[in-house]
C-alpha cells in the first residue's frame, strides 16, 4: 500500500510540470507589441490577464437567446469543438467569451473543448494546427463522432447559438 502511495505520489510531482507547463503559455509577439497566450490553453487562462479583462466584460454582456439553447442542449451527444483564437484579436476579444458562456448555457463538458492560441500569424509555436487551415480567428470548429460538421469564422452570421444550432442540425436536414 505504501509503495502504491509513493508511486501515486512520485507520478504527480513528476507528471505536473510537465502537463501544467504546456497550458496558458504567454509569448511576447512583435507585431502585437506585448504577450500573447499560445498554444493550449484552459479557461482560466483565457479568463486572466489582459484578455481576460475583455473577456469578463462580455461574457456578463452577452445574453443567448433562451429558446435556442434548449434546442442546443438535444444536440451534442458526440460533440467536440476546436477552438482557435488570438488573445491578440478584437473579433477574439468578443467572441470567445461569448461563445463560452453558450457552452455555459448548454452545460457543455469542458473536457470536449480544445481552446488553442495562435499569433498573428495564425500559428501556434509547440502544436501543429496547419491541418485546420486556419485563416481568420477565433475559428470554432465543430465536431460529431470525429467528423467536421461546420465551422464559426470571426463573427456568426445570425448569433454564436443560432450558427451553432444550424451546424448541428443540418446533417438532419439530409
């Protein structure tokens, strides 16, 4: 028992750092002229900071439309989304909050979100991205049993619920 106990112990001393220095990384960009989050990222990351500042303002701005949300909810048996932003990004500094507190709304896991920063590049510097042609952020890529069912780019076209709504239902409509 004790030597589980150590094991237990040894694993987590060691296994942390490592899992715990790849999350919310800051990097100073050039062009921006300050840091930005790259590569992985947590909500509390995005939460923090100087983008966290904007965050928190729309975030509590923001209200979903009620109805669309209990639409929402029926929908996301087998759901993943990508997320790929710039801490750096006006567009980004109003959508990822107000995308998170749809997911909020819907009592979407966490653990199926993937929250990845890029610089002004659009590219993250520790993880490969470049198979999720990314040209505009945020970008908000839905996913169904591993397959892409759409994508939100910048801005939606109507609100973050209803593009989102019409990206899971569509397949229905075939």
């Amino acid at each position: 028992m004790k030597r589980i106990a150590l094991l237990c112990i040894l694993f987590g001393f060691f296994a942390s750092p490592v899992l715990s220095q790849d999350l919310n990384k800051k990097y100073f960009d050039k062009m921006v002229g300050g840091e930005v989050l790259i590569d992985l990222c947590t909500r509390s990351g995005i939460e923090e900071g100087s983008f966290g500042q904007f965050y928190a303002a729309q975030y509590e701005e923001y209200l979903p439309d009620a109805s669309v949300v209990d639409e929402l909810i029926d929908q996301l048996d087998g759901i993943k989304i990508t997320m790929v932003f710039g801490s750096w990004c006006g567009d980004s500094k109003l959508q990822v909050p107000r995308f998170m507190k749809v997911l909020d709304n819907i009592d979407f896991d966490e653990k199926l979100l993937t929250i990845i920063g890029v610089d002004r590049l659009k590219k993250a510097h520790e993880i490969d991205i470049h198979d999720l042609k990314i040209r505009y952020v945020p970008t908000f890529i839905i996913y169904r049993d591993e397959i892409e069912l759409g994508r939100i780019i910048e801005t939606p076209d109507d609100t973050l619920e209803l593009d989102l709504l019409e990206i899971l239902t569509k397949e229905e409509d075939h």
